[in-house]
C-alpha cells in the first residue's frame, strides 16, 4: 500500500481551465467594462449550453438553487409536491420556499432515486407537482415519471443539478419533464465557478424565467412582475465557456478513474455499487459506495480514511426529513429506504486530476477496515 498523502485528499476538487485560458476571457471584459445583466458571454454560453445539453429552450442563473427555486414559481403552483428526502437541502429547500409543501416519496435501493412504484399511492386532490432527483448523476426512471404525470396532470420538475451532460438513448437529459435545473457549482464535474440553467419545454416559460431573475424588469421603463435577481453574470459565463471546452476530457478522466473503484470493489461482500444503465451515457459526477453488511460500518470506514488523510464525505445524510428545520414536520422512518441508504453510504473521492494510486490507497484502506 501507499503511504498516507501529506495532503489532505477531499471529495473532490474544481477543475480549472489553463489560466492563460481565462485571462485571455477576460480582457474582452475590462474593453467594454460590461460586467453582468446579460452581457455577450452571457449569451455566448447559453447558445453553447443549448447545444452541449441538446435542449430547445434554456434559462441562465447566478447559481443552481436559484434556477430551482424559480423555476418552480414559474409554474405558479400551489399544494402539495412529491419529491425525494436523499438529496441535498437545495431540493426541498426549494419547494418549501415557494410556499408549497412537499411529500417525500421513499427512493429505490437500486440507484437511489425515487421509487416510482410509491409515486401514485403519495398523489391527493392537493397534489400539483413531482420534483425528483437524479441522485448523483443516476437518471429516474424518467419514463414512468412522464407517464404518471401525464396521468394525474402534474408539472415534472426535475432536480437535474447532477446530471450534466448525461444523455438517455443518445437524447439529453433535459428534455425530460416541464423542465430541469442544472447545477453549474465549483464543485460539480462542470462548472461556472456558481451558476446553473433551467432548461424547460413550454416556450412561454422562457419570459417568465427571464422576469424572475431579472426583478421583472423588461426595458428601462416596464417592470411587469415581482421578481428576483438571480442573474449569471460575465466572469461566470466566462468561466463557463473556458470549461466547456474542456469537459469531454474530465469526464474521460473521470471515468477512467470510476472503472478503477468498481475494479477494485466490485464483487466484495457487504459492498455495494450502482449498476450502470447501458442506455445512459453518464457524466461520473459523483461515486457513491454502499456498505450494506460489509464487515466495518460506514462511519468505521469514513474514519479509517479519515486518518489517512482521506475525506470522503456522507452525501447526503442525514435525510433532508431529519434536518432540524424539518424535524417537527415530517419523520423520516416515512422512508425508511432512504433513511437507511444515508446511514450506509459514502461518496469517495473523484475529480478528473485525482491520482489513480490514490484510488487504489483508499480501495485499499476499505479493504483493510473490513479485514
Ligand atoms: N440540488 C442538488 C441535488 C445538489 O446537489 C445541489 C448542490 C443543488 C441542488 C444546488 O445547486 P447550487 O446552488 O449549489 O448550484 C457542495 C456544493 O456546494 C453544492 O453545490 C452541491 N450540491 C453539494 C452536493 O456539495 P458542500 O456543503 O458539501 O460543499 P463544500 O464546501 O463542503 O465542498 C465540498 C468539497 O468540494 C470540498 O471538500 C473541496 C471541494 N471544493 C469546494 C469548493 C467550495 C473545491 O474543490 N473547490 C471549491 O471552490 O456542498
């Protein structure tokens, strides 16, 4: 085995473009002294990002939680939306903030996300809308979704913050439900330092997005609608457009490094991995382990490693239905798959640039912790 690392390895670490890369990005920048509201990079990226996530419509925002929060007060909704406890607080945070009140549907043991066989049992006349999440980077079952949906005439607001760039049937994933957010943060397989995008089908939702990231204001003289500012602004954008040129290789990388860990603990009694969807071409944003049986505990395991100079983290525990701001609400015995899910899981470090000697140290370290 390798030696402990000096330095501390985390769960992961932004990428970063060449910084002659981003320099030369931004000298157009101090030329014309336009800073945000929607300057060129700004339209450059969202051209770009149309393209790269094969969207028809697409919405910029100063980051994820914002492009949630307001895409689902676009929809002006009102009641009850069923959505998942294993995700982070960004989802459910989300929704409540929008005065509506969600309804955690139990995930499956499969790929985490939720189990859409509990879906229609969860549905009341209060019901409005179902907002899942493509836990790191795991697609719903966005089919059965639809269909359910369709049925019981509900918006379909997909937690997309994970998934980008990944693709179902060669199609992208954004062109599933009435629209999904996607999560531009530092720490994601692609970033725009903070930053995400709604990309959604009904074509008027475009103006109401644009008002409410934009305090309403149409022109200099009209202001038609109350809403917010959760504007991407230039450095953003840029930042964008030098990564997005990049992406394909992190990925690669990403992957390569992915392949390594399900190699090593593949197969280990007590261990287990998602399985891949062969129809889903997968962006490797996150890699989730779960110790079900496995003959140290989870929490054994994050020591172990942390000792060892390794920080993985619990993504995502404890349930969002646990969290103190909820806990008079709601229990999370209510899904007891994803109450226990959380207490078994670990994400391991991955980033295009970690080394692959220190995915087999920290396979390793698993394996000695379960000796
Ligand atoms: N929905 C879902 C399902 C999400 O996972 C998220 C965000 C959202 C919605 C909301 O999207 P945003 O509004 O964030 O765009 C991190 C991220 O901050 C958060 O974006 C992400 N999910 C969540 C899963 O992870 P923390 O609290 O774990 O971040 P932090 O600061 O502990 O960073 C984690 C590791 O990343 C560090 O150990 C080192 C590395 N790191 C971090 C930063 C800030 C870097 O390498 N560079 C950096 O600049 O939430």
């Amino acid at each position: 085995m390798m030696k402990k690392p000096d330095k501390p390895v985390l769960v992961t670490r932004s990428s970063l473009p060449p910084l002659e890369e981003y320099v030369e990005m931004l000298k157009p920048i101090w030329d014309s002294a336009w800073l945000t509201n929607m300057g060129a990079y700004h339209e450059k990226f969202k051209e770009q990002l149309k393209r790269y996530l094969k969207v028809g419509s697409l919405e910029l925002f100063v980051n994820g939680h914002m492009a949630l929060e307001l895409a689902i007060q676009a929809m002006e909704l009102q009641g009850e939306v069923i959505t998942t406890p294993f995700t982070f607080a960004s989802t459910t945070h989300a929704i409540v903030r929008n005065g509506l009140t969600p309804v955690f549907c139990d995930i499956n043991e499969k790929d985490y996300t939720m189990d859409v066989d509990l879906i229609e049992g969860l549905i009341t006349e209060k019901t409005c809308a179902i907002v899942p999440v493509h836990v790191y980077g795991n697609l719903c079952d966005v089919e059965r979704i639809q269909e359910i949906g369709d049925r019981h005439h509900l918006k379909v607001i997909y937690d997309a913050a994970h998934t980008f760039g990944e693709e179902l049937d060669g199609e992208g994933v954004g062109a599933w439900g009435d629209a999904s957010m996607f999560s531009f943060h530092a720490t994601k397989v692609f970033h725009s330092i903070e930053g995400g995008a709604v990309a959604f089908k009904e074509k008027a939702l475009e103006r109401r997005l644009y008002q409410l990231k934009n305090f309403g204001i149409m022109d200099s003289e009209t202001v038609e609608y109350v809403g917010a500012n959760g504007k991407m602004n230039e450095f953003q954008a840029a930042m964008g457009l030098c990564n997005l040129r990049h992406v394909e290789e992190e990925i690669g990388k990403r992957r390569e490094l992915a392949m390594r860990y399900r190699q090593r603990l593949e197969g280990i009694e007590g261990i287990r991995l998602c399985r891949e969807n062969p129809r889903v071409k997968y962006n490797y944003a996150y890699m989730p382990v779960v110790f079900d049986g496995y003959k140290a505990e989870r929490d054994e395991i994050f020591q172990a490693l942390k000792e060892k100079n390794i920080y993985t983290r619990k993504y995502f525990y404890p349930c969002v239905n646990s969290y103190e701001c909820y806990r008079e609400r709601f229990r999370a015995e209510d899904t007891p798959v994803a109450d226990r899910i959380s207490k078994q899981v670990l994400t391991l470090p991955l980033y295009a640039d970690l080394p692959v000697e220190i995915v087999d140290f920290v396979c390793d370290t698993i394996l000695e912790a379960g000796e």
